[in-house]
C-alpha cells in the first residue's frame, strides 16, 4: 500500500512551507476544488427518485472520498460510492468498472457511466457499459440510452 495523503504532504510540506499544517492545506484544497454541478445533481435526484440507483464512480483517494461523502453529503445524493483508491485500480482500466460491477450485482449493459474524459468513456465502452461524454451542454435525461 502506497503512502496517505498526509504522509506525502507531510514530506512536501517540511521543505517547501512549514509553516503550513497538512489540516490547512487539505482544508483550503477541498473546500477550493469542490466544484459541484447543482444542475446536474438535481438531475441525478430526479433520476433517482424513480428508483434508479445512483453511484458516484470517481479517481480520487480516501481523504477526499470522506470529503465528498461526508462533508458535501453526496451519501444523501448517491446510493454507493466507487473510488480509485478503495478499489486499487482508476479509470480507464477495465478493472476499474469490473470492480463497480462486482460491487452492484449488476451487468455491464446495465450500468450507464457519464463522464467528462473521453477516455473514461472509452474505457466503459470497452467493457459493455452505456457511457456519455458529459460537457454539461446536455441535459442528463438527453444523454440517457433510449431518451428522446
């Protein structure tokens, strides 16, 4: 297992700027780059309220996670929560979206994946997912399969 958020830090931190906590700095970083789409959440909300399940399928590592987890209270927002470090592996590798699969019980064709990277996307086609490219142009119900 490779070192924690803080341990790198830590490390950085001591020669560039002691004079800053590895506290402050993850605080001010998450609470900096959460850039929530609020549209694209409701969406998700609406979507969910018919009773499809809802995962949030991310690259991040397990402080962060906690952060969007808890703090930003995605547990509310999204029935389960797949990420690179908890899964040992990141997108685009097929292990990847094999590990989500596992995870749900459900089937490759089962599972639709939006995602702003292209080669996510691309990833998600190899393994027998439904993906879209998400620009946040479209509305998600105009990305969903078999939507007008």
């Amino acid at each position: 297992m490779g070192a924690s958020l803080r341990d790198r830090l830590a490390t950085v931190l001591q020669e560039s700027a002691p004079h800053v906590t590895c506290d402050e700095l993850i605080d001010y970083w998450f609470c900096k780059d959460a850039h929530v789409d609020d549209a694209l959440l409701t969406e998700l909300g609406s979507i969910r309220e018919t009773g499809v399940q809802v995962h949030l399928a991310t690259v991040q590592e397990h402080e962060r996670a906690r952060y969007l987890w808890e703090k930003l209270d995605f547990r509310s927002k999204f029935d389960g929560l797949h990420y690179a470090a908890d899964l040992g592996c990141s997108k685009p590798s097929a292990t990847f979206y094999r590990s989500i699969e596992a995870r749900t019980g459900l089937r490759p064709r089962d599972l639709f994946l939006i995602d702003d990277k292209i080669e996510n996307v691309d990833g998600a086609v190899m393994c027998g997912w439904a993906p879209a490219l998400w620009t946040g142009k479209d509305s998600l119900r105009s990305l969903l399969p078999g939507q007008p």
